[in-house]
C-alpha cells in the first residue's frame, strides 16, 4: 500500500511502540556480548517487549521464523536468530526490531560492535553509518522528495570508499511494515516521490566496507555481501513534519 498521511491517534500510537522499540534495542545493546548467541539475543527481545504490550511486528511476517533480525559481519539484513550462531569478540552486529501496538507498525534498526573492536575502520563504518542515516533525517520536511533524502545520506559518505547498498531501501511504514514509497540511500535531490506532512518513513542506510553488491543466503532471508566485506546498518521511523521530522523511535529523554 502507499504510505499516506497519518492521523493523531495513529501518530500516538506509532509514538508509544517506538517508545518500546527503543526500549528493547538500547537493553540488547546493552546486554550483547561475545559467547552469546543471536538467539540468545531475540529471546532476550521478546522477554523485554512482552510486558511492555506491544507485538513483535516481523515474526511470521511472510514467514519470518523469529521476533527480530540479527545480522552479523558480512551479513547486512534479515539474518534469522540461530542457537549455533555465536558471537565473536569484535563483531559488527546488526539489531533490526519491529513493534506492532494498537495497529500500528515503527521499525528501527542499530548496529553494535561486539566486545573490542578488531579494527579501526569497523568502529568508523559503525559511526558513519549512524551519521549517514542522521544526515538522511535532517533533510526531511514537508514536501520533501525522496531524492532529496537519498542525495543527504549519500552525500554524508563521499568522502569515504563504502558500498551504499541499492538492492535494499527505506520505505513507508505505519498501517503496514512495508508502504510504498521507497526511500533509496542514493540519489538526486529533486528526484522521486513528493512526501507530506505526517506521513511516517523509514530511513535506513546499508554500508559496506567493500562493494555495494548483495546476495540472499541459502535460508532465504539473510542478505550478504557478494565480496565478503563487513557492513552496518541503522534504522529510524520517523514523522514528517511542517519544518522537520520527529524521530518516533529513539528514547525521549
């Protein structure tokens, strides 16, 4: 469906599930560490959401198997929990979450590097990765087009010789996980879609140490790097506003 422009009760409600969300994203940021395994980490999600009342919104999503995606090194999205998949000290750990709660859908995503980094240019891809997808927000307002966002996130990584992953882009979310448009980590301002006001979006750059270029594993869903490079990724559903955009999935103070 195409996104459209959200009502105040459906705003309050994507408020309060992003509240949620951020909640369960900054304790599993928190609690990671090397020897656990991903599915240690989406029990520990759906333990932390259930009292909260919101629904995981990705399990049984087109068959998704489990609560959350975790996503390690190589792998850039969609990697399915597994008990045999444990965590190494200096992974690059991608946590992606989406809260169902009074119909309503606010998806975010953030990357944590495991124990101590191996590298330099891994705590740098992180960061950067964060500040592109900043970079996307801050250009957001009434009437922006979805060029215009893509042109911000890319122009913030110009300087830098990642892979600004094409296959995969933000999107509208709200009613449904997925709304069209989509919002591409790339592109020329003036360009695209207009968006309006209340509308609500994802923004969220996939990055790459090496090549853009990306594969679907064997299981279907997890998404890698056809050159074995590491990645990141980071999430923000965020409200248009008249001037700006209000970021619905980060803690308030």
């Amino acid at each position: 469906m195409v996104t459209r422009a959200k009502t105040a009760s459906e705003i309050a409600a994507m408020g309060e599930g992003g509240q949620m969300l951020a909640s369960v994203l900054q304790t599993l940021r928190q609690r990671l560490e090397p020897g656990m395994s991903t599915k240690d980490l989406a029990d520990i999600a759906a333990a932390e959401l259930k009292p909260l009342g919101g629904e995981p919104a990705f399990k049984g999503y087109q068959g998704f198997p489990d609560v959350i995606c975790i996503s390690v090194n190589d792998e850039v999205v969609h990697g399915i929990p597994c008990a045999d998949k444990i965590i190494k000290d200096g992974d690059i750990v991608g946590l992606d979450f989406g809260v169902l709660w009074k119909g309503m859908i606010t998806d975010a995503a953030i990357s944590v590097i495991a124990g101590r980094a191996k590298q330099k240019g891994h705590v740098e891809l992180v960061a950067n990765t964060e500040a592109a997808m900043l970079a996307g927000i801050a250009a957001v307002h009434d009437k922006v087009r979805t060029g215009d966002i893509g042109f911000a996130v890319q122009d913030s990584l110009k300087t830098h010789s990642y892979g600004i992953v094409r296959d995969l882009v933000g999107h509208g979310v709200g009613h449904e996980l997925h709304e069209d448009p989509n919002i591409p980590n790339y592109g020329r301002a003036d360009t695209g879609p207009w968006l309006e006001k209340n509308m609500t979006i994802a923004i969220e750059p996939m990055i790459t140490l090496g090549s853009e270029k990306v594969y679907i594993a064997k299981d279907g869903w997890t998404v890698l790097t056809a050159d074995g490079s590491w990645s990141a990724h980071f999430e923000h559903t965020v409200l248009i506003t008249s001037d700006g955009a209000e970021i619905l999935t980060s803690l308030s103070a």
